[in-house]
C-alpha cells in the first residue's frame, strides 16, 4: 500500500516552542524581578516597624507600671516611720485610693510576718507558704521583686500579685516591709499585644526567667517553650532568626525585659497588597495574551488533535465495528492520522485472528475434557447385561440396554454442548438406574427438581460423573444400603444442582485432591472434568462448591447460569 503524500506545512514544534519561550520569558522574568524585590523590601521593613513598635509600646508601659510600684512603695517605706494609729490609718487611705494595691505587710528578717493591712481580708493564722516573701533574695539585697505569684497568706482569697520588698532601717521588730500589687492590669495589657495574627509579646528578666507570658498554661504544660536563655544573651533591639523576628526592649529601672515575638509570613500584608495589584495587570495582559495564542493553536493544533482523540477513544470503545476516517491539519497530525489508520486496519486483523483462535481452542479444551469420561462404565455395563442373560434375566436386561441406550442417545445431544436441564435429568435417571442393576439395589434415590428449571441449558453430562463418585466412593463401601438426592432449584440469577449421599464422606485433604487431581489420577477425575467444563464457558464465578465430613456423607454443589435457548454457543 503506498503511502499518501502531503504538502510540506510549517513545523508545528518549530511554532509552538518559539512561541511558548518568548511568552514565558518575557513574563515570567518581569513578574519575578518586580515580586521579589517588592515583597522581600516590604517584608523586612514592614516586620521589623510593626515588631519594634508594638514592644516599644509594651516596655513604655510596663515601665510606668514599675515606676508607679515603686512611687507607693516610697510611701509605705515612709509610713512606717508614722506611730501606730497613724500609720494604720495613712495605709487604709493608701489601700482605697489605689485599688491595685492587695496588701502592705511586714517581716522579721527571718521572714516571720509582722503586720499586714488589707481591705477585707485578714491574714492566717498558720501560713504554710508565703510566695511574698523571698528568702533567697532577702539575704543579697536590700530590696527586691517578685515573679508575679498566686497571694496565699489569706483566707479564701488568692489574688495574682507581684511583691515590691524593701529592707526598714530603725524598726525594732520589723526587718522587711512588702508592698502586694494586683498583677492582673499588666497582665491584661501584655496579653492584648498582638503582632500580626499569631504574634505576642511577653516579660522575662534579665537571666531569661520568664515573669509573664500570654500562654503561661501551655508553657508550664510543657506544650510549647521559648529558648529565654539564647534571647536573655541578645541586646536590646531587633532580631532577625529565619521566618521569627524577636524585638527585645529593656524597662527603665527594673530586671524586666520586653520581648515582643513575630512572624515574617503574618507581617507582609501591604506588600502582598502592592503585589496583587502589580501581579493582577501582569495576569490580565498574560491571559490576553494566553489566549491569542490559544486561539491561534486551537485553528492550528487543537482541533485536529481532538478529532484524532475522539477517534482512538471510539476505536478503544468498539474496535470491531470501528471505521476510521482520516483527520486533516499540520502535516504532522497528518502522518499520526495515517499511522493511526495503519494501526486501526492491523489490530481489527489480529482481533479477528485471535477470536478466531480462541473459539477453536476453546472447542478443542471441551472435547478434550468430555473425551475424559471414564470409558470403564461402558464395558462394566455391558459385562452386566451379558451376566443378566447367562442368568436368563432377560427382563433386566433388556430394561438395562433400553436405559443404556438413552444415557447414550442423551450423551450425544446432536453434537451440542448445552442441552435443556430436562434431558441432563433424564441422563442422570438412566445412570442411576444402570447401577442400581449392577449394584443390586445397594443405594436409593430422589430427585426433587423446580419445574421452572426444567426449560433452561446446562452442560451435557454433568451430573453423571457427580453420581457416579457418589456411588464407587460413597455407597459402596458401606455395609448398609445408601441413599442419593439429586436437587435442582433457583439461587437468585443462578441455577443450583445439590446431589447429597450419606456415605462414607471425606476429609477436607480429600476434597481438594478430587477438585485439584490432574488426568491420569483414578480418582475424581468427573468431578474434576466437570468443575473445568463449568468455569470454560461460564467462568471463574461458577463450578463446584464439596462439602463432606466422614461417616455422615457428602453435598456436591454445581453453581451455573441460567441460560435459555441461544443466549450460548451450543456447538
């Protein structure tokens, strides 16, 4: 077949790639040079203002905070030089007019309590821990600062403070006077502090403890830490460390230190504000231009190529009644579509040859197994009858040769593979009525059929090799007569033949052997000739299902389709 030639067209690769490289290029190179310089300058100023700020803010007021701590304690520290009615009289006026104040309370130097005056609330009389009072730095300093802690000297009443302790001069019994001041106003501020949407700030000292942070809970749970020992080394300012800026800003006249934490990713909004804005001119002018070009390759290429789609899709759905017709575009859809032709004629060859094939093989597999039905019944048969009328039973035999002849005259069914299930039943009746001369009435029987099967196919000869291994490994090697039900019923879209005996039985070793014996074996060799049969021509679903257990007797399953008159190949 000579190949058809075409006019010489423009290279499709030659077009396409000049085309998607130079959009590309010009594109993707202004896109990237504008968005990463905007957004990295954006992201780094923006971060560090916003960070710097927002701590500068926090310290301011935690710095007013101690600096109004430490202006009351300046007046207790006064007070206690007043006598006693006076100086209980100037702290009450202290405690109501600065209603942060918890408690002013005095100590020995051992930490023993004095004195305390509160509004309300009068003190223990055991005090088993006093959180107030530090010991520690009782005996290097002559003035100290709590971490903020829970107040625990009084009864039913636990306010959150933080103790401002200073040594007395002069006192005879009082060593240490502190001052109880509500952490809670500092506490709420330094919680409200938020730095973009997941950022926050919180107190630490200058050893890196931490005196408050906004999740305390998570801290003290384990859940979550902050590495105060690596920020307690930094300066003041502003830092820097992969996607997490930390601004340090230290409290006038106190330990404490700000430490405001945030994210480089949170604090980019006004940049990506400015990048939409450029990236959204620089989407438009390239969707105009994607689309000029999509238009141009969609006259060029696409449709074309679909065409050639639609057709391999209609040529995989139903390649035997498939006829191509050939697409025309560039010249190289052109030579696919010739290819494609090519190919399309040389598969529906091979498909036609291998069908072909498979269905003489398939016959071939069929005959095979039929020719394995075990001949020896035949001369057994014919041994009988001649034994019969030696005897002079003419009658027997001439009723044994009468059934001999339908078993045969069944057996042949025109040639056909599938016979109506009434003939099948007929074949077993005669088997069975052969051996029961040959046996001596060693065994009974029972059909129980639905008539609604009667009319449906099912392969020639397959319940006389069920029978037959019923009666030789079943009934005859029992002392005692035996019985054979032969059953055929409906199972849903299915059809089901049961031929139960209550002989000997077997184990589930010999249930395998009989499904699995290979030709040659001389045992089970119909079982297995009927399971293969079965599964040839209806498939893997159907076949045998045994199920036996010894001296109680065996239940031989034959699961197969209902199949009416030309729904099958019968030849």
């Amino acid at each position: 077949m000579t190949a058809l030639r075409h006019p010489r067209r423009p290279r499709l690769l030659t077009m396409l790639v000049g085309m998607v490289a130079g959009v590309t290029a010009v594109v993707l190179g202004a896109v990237s040079t504008i968005f990463i310089a905007q957004y990295r300058a954006g992201m780094v100023q923006s971060a560090r203002t916003t960070s710097a700020q927002a701590c500068t803010q926090a310290a301011v007021t935690v710095a007013r905070y101690v600096r109004d701590m430490n202006e009351v304690m300046d007046l207790v520290q006064t007070s206690m030089e007043y006598e006693g009615a006076e100086r209980d009289e100037f702290l009450r006026d202290l405690l109501r007019v600065r209603s942060d104040v918890v408690a002013v309370t005095t100590y020995t130097e051992d930490g023993t309590l004095v004195d305390c005056w509160a509004l309300g609330h009068e003190p223990r009389t055991e005090i088993l821990q006093n959180l107030s009072f530090d010991a520690q730095s009782a005996a290097v300093s002559d003035s100290y600062v709590t971490p903020p802690h829970v107040e625990t000297i009084f009864e039913g009443y636990y306010p959150w403070v933080v103790t401002i302790a200073a040594r007395l001069e002069g006192e005879e019994q009082a060593a240490w006077v502190s001052l109880d001041i509500s952490f809670s106003t500092i506490s709420e501020y330094i919680s409200s502090v938020g730095i973009g949407a997941h950022g926050y700030c919180f107190l630490m000292d200058e050893e890196g403890t931490i005196v408050y942070h906004p999740q305390q809970q998570l801290i003290y749970s384990g859940l979550k830490s902050e590495d105060t020992a690596h920020l307690a080394e930094l300066g003041d300012g502003t830092w820097a460390e992969k996607t997490v800026i930390y601004s340090i800003t230290g409290i006038e006249n106190s330990t404490w230190r700000v430490v405001g934490v945030s994210y480089v990713d949170e604090l980019v909004d006004l940049s990506v504000q400015a990048m939409l804005r450029i990236c959204l001119a620089v989407v438009v002018t390239v969707l105009a231009v994607v689309l000029g070009a999509g238009w141009l390759l969609s006259r060029i290429l696409s449709r074309p190529l679909a065409a050639l789609a639609s057709a391999m899709e209609r040529f995989e759905q139903d390649a035997d009644h498939f006829a191509y017709e050939p697409v025309a575009g560039t010249r190289e859809v052109e030579e696919l579509s010739d290819s494609f032709g090519h190919m399309v004629h040389r598969i529906q060859h091979l498909m036609a040859t291998v069908r072909e094939e498979e269905v003489n093989l398939r016959k071939t597999e069929l005959k095979a197994l039929q020719a394995q039905i075990n001949p020896h019944f035949l001369y057994n048969t014919l041994d009988s009858i001649a034994w019969m009328c030696e005897q002079g039973r003419n009658t027997d035999a001439v009723n044994m040769v009468h059934a001999l002849a339908r078993l045969f005259r069944i057996s042949i069914s025109k040639g056909h593979e599938l016979i109506p299930i009434r003939k099948e039943l007929e074949h077993a009746e005669s088997y069975l009525q052969i051996q029961k001369y040959r046996y001596k009435n060693q065994f009974s029987y029972d059909f129980q059929v639905d008539e609604s099967c009667l009319d449906c196919l099912c392969n020639k000869i397959t319940l006389q090799p069920i029978l037959e291994n019923a009666i030789a490994h079943g009934l005859d090697l029992m002392v005692e007569p035996g019985h054979i039900d032969v059953e055929v019923c409906r199972d849903g879209q299915d059809i089901l033949f049961r031929v139960r005996d209550d002989g000997v039985g077997m184990d589930e070793e010999q249930v395998r052997h009989i499904l699995h014996s290979e030709p040659g074996d001389r045992t089970g060799i119909g079982i297995k000739n009927v399971n293969d049969r079965l599964r040839i021509y209806f498939g893997e679903g159907y076949g045998l299902h045994i199920e036996s257990e010894p001296d109680v007797g065996t239940c031989v399953e034959i699961r197969m389709p209902q199949v009416r008159e030309g729904e099958y190949e019968t030849k």
